[in-house]
C-alpha cells in the first residue's frame, strides 16, 4: 500500500514539481492549497505524514500544525519553508513539528526526509521481536513502538522525534551524552538543530515527565544532557 502524504503549499509551480518528483517514489500525494482546506482533509482522511508550508492563505502552517496535534498527536509533521529565522524552527517544534527543512531545498533530501518517518511507521506494523521497546523509566512505563509515556492512569502521545529522544538518553541512564552525538544519532547532522532548537525536545520531554521527581534530565554545561532516575 502507497504511503500517504499530506502536502499543503500554496505555490502552484513549487506544489506541482514537488508533487510530480515524490510520486516517482511511489507516493500518494494529496495537496492542499490553504491551511483551511488541509485541515478539512486532514480530517476526513488518514495520513502517514504531513509536509506544510508555514506561509499559507487562510491559515497559516503553524496554526494549521497545532490543530492537527489536538487529533493526531503522533503523525510525523515536516515544516518546508522560506522562513529561516532560529525563533521560527523553535516556533514549529514547539507547536509540536518532528522536522525542518528551508527552502531552496533539493527533492533528494525531501525524500530522504520522508523516508526516516515512514521507515519508523512501517516498523511501527512489524510482529514485536524478542527484544522489547517497553522500558521502564522511574515511576513511568515508556513504550516506543506506541509512542506512549505512562504513569498511574494518565498516558502521554508523543511524537516520533520526541520518543527516539527519550529512547536515546533512557538508553544510557547516568551517561553524559553529548549533544553532537544524540543529534547525529536522531537527525544524522550535528549542524541541522543548532542552538535552542534541541533544547526544545528536552524541555517538552521534562515536562512529560514531571509528575515523577527523581527523574532529571540535567544540562552538562558545554557537552550535553545526562538522565537520571
């Protein structure tokens, strides 16, 4: 089955290059030309993942990713913009975005993109081998084939980038894990998130949680981030 891909961009010309290179991959593309209209879709259709301008008519992509995450807080959300300010990839993360692509961008790395999300999802489909993805983290169960944080009766949607984060530094419980190589080892590129943007992550992760205190994600200053419970 072809996987689905909503894409909403505004520019004809951009939408319809783009569109005509991602179907030779074999995907089924539905495009949008507004916020308004790819939220009407997107509620009436199931997709493996989102690819959204920020700059749209009607609606713009932030507002336009927020209403999505309030009924699919797991489906993986791309930002492809001209808009390449720091405070705007922050913006979109927050909003709950699992990447960031500016534009001029090539269909290549558009593509690879894509492909790092569905890859997971089709995973996601896979029997549960011998080797299980449910860990304990302090006082939370943490299952990253779901995508679920867990405590007491309350559970916690995350995205894909949020749990592979999670996964990363509850994998190496009191290790100091240096920045450049968890972003290298999500992202593939030291240099992708810079600055706060990582930050964003790890401030969304302590906030998931926080109803257990003896779990900490410290700061090592200058290197990285270290998990303890």
């Amino acid at each position: 089955m072809k996987k689905k891909i909503l894409y909403v961009e505004d520019d004809p010309n951009l939408a319809f290059a783009t569109m005509d290179n991602l179907e030779q991959y074999d995907y089924e593309i539905v495009h949008a030309q507004d916020g308004v209209e790819a939220l009407d879709i997107f509620g009436k259709e199931h997709f493996d993942i989102c690819v959204l301008d920020i700059m749209l008519p009607k609606m713009d992509g932030f507002t336009l990713a927020e209403n999505i995450r309030k009924s699919d807080g797991q489906v993986p959300i791309l930002f492809l913009t001209a808009r390449a300010l720091q405070e705007d990839k922050i913006k979109g993360l927050q909003l709950g975005a699992d990447d960031y692509i500016t534009k001029p961008f090539s269909i290549e790395e558009l593509r690879l993109r894509i492909d790092v999300f569905l890859r997971r999802s089709k995973s996601d489909k896979q029997p549960v081998q011998a080797k299980s993805d449910f860990s304990k983290i302090g006082n939370y169960s943490f299952d990253f084939q779901k995508l679920t944080l867990s405590i007491n009766e309350s559970s916690q949607n995350l995205t894909f980038r949020e749990a592979e984060v999670l996964k990363y530094l509850a994998d190496r419980p009191d290790q100091v894990i240096r920045r450049d190589d968890l972003l290298k080892a999500i992202w593939g590129d030291d240099d992708y998130f810079m600055g706060r943007s990582l930050d964003v992550f790890i401030s969304r992760l302590r906030k998931y949680l926080s109803s257990d205190a003896d779990i900490k994600i410290d700061n090592v200053h200058g290197v990285g981030f270290r998990m303890r419970w």
